[in-house]
C-alpha cells in the first residue's frame, strides 16, 4: 500500500482529528484513511458501467439488440497503439 506523508497540518486540524477519530473508535491514522476515501470515492459516485446499463433499460435495449455486434465485429485482435 502507498504511504502518504502530510506536512505543516495546523495544531487545531490535528487535535479535531484526533477528536472525530476518538468518537468513531478509530486511531487517527484510520480515520484519515476514512475521510480521505469518502472524498475522492463517495459512496453516491456514478460509475459508468452503471450509468450505461441504467440507459439501455431506459431505452429499453434488450439483449438481442446487441447480437448485431457478435455478427459485424472484426475478429483480429486490434495493433497495439504505437507512438513513436
């Protein structure tokens, strides 16, 4: 796992840190772990694989509207990208 060094946190933000995790049973430490996944992977995020099979039920895709790709689809594996 990675390791994350935070710099210069004010007195104040350290102590109400160690507060909240006091209040959740939580190490400090842990807690940062927690609030920090809350921030950048809440819970309410749309994730596109769920948003797209939420708009093929909308409009009402079914699975035979995809056999079409099964039968147009070229079968040779794709080049690798060059970039040179």
């Amino acid at each position: 796992m990675a390791m994350l060094t935070v710099r210069n946190l004010p007195d104040d933000v350290h102590r109400a840190l160690r507060v909240r995790a006091a209040q959740h049973g939580h190490s400090t430490e842990a807690e940062v772990r927690e609030i920090l996944a809350m921030a950048v992977k809440p819970e309410a995020r749309v994730r596109v694989g769920d948003a797209l099979s939420a708009l093929g039920r909308k409009i009402g895709l079914a699975n035979e509207d995809f056999e079409v790709f099964d039968r147009v689809k070229d079968k040779m594996p794709a080049e690798p990208l060059r970039f040179e």
